[in-house]
C-alpha cells in the first residue's frame, strides 16, 4: 500500500485542464493543492496525483526534481487514510500538488503540510 505506482499519476492532458479549469484550490504553505471530485469509475486507484514544480523558481532541473521527489514521498507516507476514506465514500478525485515556495524546504515541513491539505481535502469532501 505504501508504494507509488503509474497508475496513481496523473497524465491525461483532458484531464489535467479539467483539473485546473474546473477544480478547487487551497494554499498551504509551501504547498498549493488543486483538487476536483470526479465520477469517472475507470480509475484502478481512487486519487491521480500531479506534481508541479515551477522552472521560473528553480532554474536547475537537479533542484526541481529533487522536490518533486520529496513531494512524491511524503504524498506516498500519508495516502493511506486519505484512500481508505476516498473507497469507503466511492469517490474518484484528481489533484495537483503544486510548490509554490522560492527556496528548498526540509522534508518535515513538506510533510505537515500535505498530511494537512489531505485531511482539508477529506473534509471537503464528507
């Protein structure tokens, strides 16, 4: 359960304008979540997931992948509960975990910060 598979990543064009035209957004610092509930019943996991990380911030690709990486571990340590809850409700959801801050952040802080939007994200929904 604790893995992070392709299958879970969001990659469709369609859907990711669908994602940013029509969902909804919340800041949390260093974080920016996009989010947007869909009944689409396709999906082998209840949640794709996006990672954006700014060129315009981060010049060098060494330091955006390395965000994005510690984006994808902390999305992977705390999706448990978030996907108990999301089957349980049989909700399919599509998000965007955008970086938003202009230097590095520790891991810890990336950490609070999506178990956080997580939980914001489940409240939304019940």
């Amino acid at each position: 359960m604790f893995k992070f598979k392709k299958q879970e990543r969001l990659c469709s064009k369609k859907s990711i304008e669908k994602l940013y035209k029509e969902g909804k957004t919340i800041l949390l610092y260093p974080l920016k979540i996009t989010y947007l509930i869909t009944n689409e019943q396709d999906f082998s996991f209840p949640a794709k997931v996006l990672f954006v990380v700014p060129k315009k911030k981060f010049k060098k690709a060494v330091q955006r992948n390395r965000i994005k990486r510690l984006l994808r571990e902390n999305y992977r340590l705390s999706k448990n509960v978030f996907y108990q809850v999301l089957k349980s409700k049989e909700k399919n959801i599509l998000i965007s975990i955008s970086y938003i801050a202009n230097e590095e952040k520790k891991f810890d802080e990336i950490n609070d910060a999506t178990k956080l939007a997580l939980h914001k994200i489940l409240d939304n929904i019940i």
